[in-house]
C-alpha cells in the first residue's frame, strides 16, 4: 500500500539529510503525484546568495572579520551563486577604482553580486536611513560598478514614500530597482503596512525584500498566504533564524509589539522560521530570485561551519517540484 506523503514531509526529509552531510538525489512518485526530476528541479532551482553580513562584527556594521576574497572563496566552496554587498565591505564612500576591482574580482570568480547596500545607516535602521532616498545617484552608481540591479533602501517615515518615488524614476531610467527589507521600526515592519507603502509609492522597479524572521518578532503572519499576497512586490528572499524565548540573550525593539527577547539560532534549528512552509510559499509564487543568507552567525557557530550548513539545509528547499 502506498502512503501520501505531502511537500512539506519531502522537504523536511531533504532538509534533515542535509543538515546531517546527506547527499539527496532521488526519484520520487507518490501517490500525490509528485515527482522529483532533476534535471527539471535544477532549471526550476532558486539561487543561493550569500551576504557578507555573516563576516561583520557583531554590533559593529562597518567591520568585516573577513576579506572580500575569503567571502568570495567561503561562497564559491559551498554552492552560493552570489555575494549581498554591504557597506562593511565596498560603499557609496569606497573609492570608484576599488569598488571596480572588487567587482572584478567577484566576476572573475563566477560569482555575481545579488544586491548592494550602499551605506551603514540603511542596515542599522537609523533616522539617517532614509537619506539615501534623498540622493540615490551614488548607490545606483555603486550597483552598476558591481554589475547588479538591485539597492536596499530604508524608509522610517510617511515622508519618505515621495523621495522613494523619486529614487525609483531615477533608478528606472539606469534600469535599476530598489527594494526595502521587511524589517521592524520601519514602514515595513507590519504586512498590512507594507502593502500599504508598496502600493503608494506605485512603481513597479520597488518592491520588498521578503525577511520572515523581523515578521515573526512583530507576531505578524509571515508565512505562505502572506508570500502570495506579495508576489507582484518580491525582489530578494533574505534568510535568518531566531526563538523567541522572554529570556532571550538579544532584544528586537518594535513599534507594534515594544522589546521583543529573542534568541539566535542556526536556519536549521526548530522552534523559529517555518522554513519548510516560507519556501513552499516561494514555490507555490514561481519565485526563482535569490535567496541570501543573511545572518551573523555570532554566538551560533563558527562562520565557515554556519555557512557551510546553512546552504547544506537550504539547497532542497529551494527546489520546485510538480504538484
């Protein structure tokens, strides 16, 4: 007798083998008819990005514990198609003969750069944020210099929705997007806001940068219905994990919710993200963007270890199957 075995069982099975070293390359039929072809689910496979966030110094945005050529080595080693710039690494500020070379350099590598983040304020979320929004022709400039299309931004204030419209008919005419993080103490820190500031600003080159976890500490539903409520809006898929525990070693300040405790834990770790559900809502969108590992890996495990795990855990949620 067969037995129904839905996605979310096949995507835990892979993702418990991986998290273990498995390696997981079979031919599935079920009963439901799902099937695992691989040279389909390899064309329909979302790509992994690898943000330079996991080198940085905890608490200290503008240092990186590693090189732009050991971020480049560390990503090439485990399978991840793409660097996320940030300031810690090459900003707005960095100087335009060593913002080129580093993108040479990542070129060269066979890797492409999935986003730019070209100051220390839009990571920290600070009242000066916004300001980029004010003056964005650096930050496109920097995203060309790296040969990519995409800019985070960050919005605080009503206000900001103008200069965002702005930015993006810049942008627009370099061809060139810009996209907010879902992210607490922001415009974008509820869903039902977010929404709300996407469809103001009205341009079809912003969108979102879809993060479950800062949802999950505002206690907003963040999971498959959400995902398809955002489909028109989803630029980048940014990944990180947390528990939320009342006696959590960190703290997240909210508008919505005050100090919300929390603690760190790995992508793979249960208890925080429902990732089997995030990714079954990406696949049920067509999402075929970049998924960036977003997390600092302080106080979890060791960078090149976390890494190494996170893309072990990630690669077979992000493969699309036929339902």
């Amino acid at each position: 007798m067969q037995t129904k075995i839905t996605r979310r069982e096949v995507l835990g099975a892979f993702a418990g083998g991986a998290a273990c070293g498995l390696a997981f390359k079979p031919a599935l039929s079920f009963e439901s008819g799902i099937t695992l072809a691989s040279e389909k689910a390899a064309a329909l496979e979302m790509k992994l990005s690898l943000s330079v966030r996991v080198a940085e110094t905890p608490g200290a945005k503008d240092k990186s514990s590693l090189t732009l050529r050991q971020l480049i080595s560390l990503a090439r080693s485990h399978g991840y198609k793409a660097l996320c710039m940030r300031a810690s690494q090459a900003g707005i500020r960095t100087p335009a003969k060593i913002a080129q070379q580093m993108s040479r350099e990542i070129r060269e590598s066979g890797l492409v750069v999935s986003m730019v983040t070209g100051d220390l304020s839009v990571p920290r979320n600070n009242n000066q944020g916004p300001d980029g929004l004010r003056n964005i022709t650096p930050y496109l400039d920097l995203c060309e210099a790296f040969g990519g299309n995409l800019i985070r931004v960050c919005m605080k204030r009503k206000e900001d929705i103008a200069w965002a419209q702005r930015a993006a008919d810049e942008a627009r005419e370099r061809n060139l997007r810009l996209a907010h993080q879902a992210h607490t103490q922001s415009l974008f820190e509820t869903v039902a806001g977010s929404l709300r500031v996407l469809k103001a600003i009205g341009r079809t080159n912003f969108g979102i940068i879809y993060e479950p976890a800062n949802w999950m500490i505002a206690r907003q539903d963040y999971g498959s219905n959400t995902i398809r409520q955002f489909r028109p809006y989803l630029f980048n898929v940014y990944v990180q994990n947390c528990r939320l525990h009342r006696n959590g070693t960190a703290t997240a300040n909210t508008w919505s919710r005050g100090k919300v405790p929390f603690n760190h834990v790995g992508l793979w770790d249960d208890g925080g993200v429902d990732f089997p559900d995030v990714f079954s809502g990406l696949q049920s969108i067509g999402y075929q963007g970049f998924v960036t590992v977003h997390q600092a890996f302080a106080g979890v495990m060791p960078i090149e270890q976390a890494v190494k795990r996170s893309a072990a855990y990630l690669k077979p949620l992000t493969v699309s199957f036929d339902e």
